[in-house]
C-alpha cells in the first residue's frame, strides 16, 4: 500500500468513529451491569458536527465539513462515558453539566528500521462542552490534533496531498450539537 493512502485510511478513518482508538475503559463496572455501558443511562444522542479551525487540511484526509453520528452517553457522579459501540471512553462532567474529555491514539506509519526513525503520529482527541440541566440536548467541540513523536521522521507523510496532512502537528475542530433521541 501507498505511504499516503496507508496515512489516509489511518489518519482520518480512525479518528471518523467518535473517539474510537485507544482509550483504557473506565472504572469496573457492578456484576449485572454492562461493562461496555457503565453508570446510569443518559441515552442516545444524535450529533453534527461542523469542522470549523482546520490546520491540517481536512480535504486532504477525507474529513467531512459535516458529520452525523449517534453516540450514547451515561453518568456515574462525576463521571461521564462516552459510549461509542466499542467501549467506554471516559470523562469528566460537573454538576452544571460542563464536560470533558481527551483521549490518545498512536498511529504506527511506516516502521523503525535500521538507521531509519520511522513514523509513528499521536492522534489526542478532544472533547469538550456542556449537556442541557435536562440533559436532552449537548453542545460543544471535538478536536482531533495530530503530531509525530519526538523520534519519528515522517516528512514522507506530510505532504497535503493524498489523504494526509498538510503540515505537523495540525489539528481539526468541529463543533457539536446534538439532542436525544426518542
């Protein structure tokens, strides 16, 4: 495969499920409960997204302006989940219904051999926002930022053209809205 279709397929299909990656799951869930599904039920919400700050060159990674998804949301005290099918990824919220989230992905491009440093890029997702005092409706913005590590070299990889970006480190906003579904 192509270095830059290899890094496109990686990049932005990766990060196209909602803080989908790899993310440690949260606290132990009790005996009969889920542990894909921790705290109590807030239910499902279907998001947009619409990028807004683009550094790296959306177009170029094959992400949309626009994005659909639906994603589940429970709670346990201060503790949000952010339930994307696969696992729990988890949050903070406070009791005004401000939350956050960040999470990391290392993406192995091409690997060290030799005297090459290969290419291994850190995706840190990054949400951020607030739930209605309901908590029927959700708004705020999701960042996905990309960089290489220290002891990487993957200017082969950086190009603007073919799926990656145009330049490291870069980032992608989008700004959500989203309201329970019924």
């Amino acid at each position: 495969m192509r270095a830059s279709t290899r890094a496109r397929c990686v990049l932005f299909i990766a990060a196209s499920v909602a803080f989908g990656g790899c993310v440690q799951p949260g606290e132990q869930a009790q005996d009969d409960q889920n542990p894909h599904e921790p705290g109590d039920a807030l239910g499902s919400f279907a998001v947009t997204g619409k990028l807004g700050d683009d550094s790296c060159g959306a177009e170029n990674m094959n992400a949309p302006l626009t994005w659909n998804f639906e994603v589940k949301l429970s709670r346990e005290g201060s503790t949000l989940y952010w339930l994307n099918g696969r696992e729990a990824i988890v949050g903070d919220i406070d009791k005004s219904g401000r939350f956050e989230f960040e999470t990391h992905l290392d993406l192995p491009l091409a690997p060290k051999r030799g005297a090459a440093k290969g290419c291994t890029i850190v995706r840190r997702d990054i949400a951020s926002g607030a739930l209605s005092s309901s908590s029927s409706e959700l708004s705020g913005k999701l960042t996905y930022a990309y960089d290489a590590t220290a002891d990487s070299e993957c200017a082969e990889f950086v190009t603007g053209t073919s799926g990656a970006p145009l330049a490291l480190p870069c980032r992608m906003t989008y700004a959500l809205s989203g309201a329970l579904m019924e």
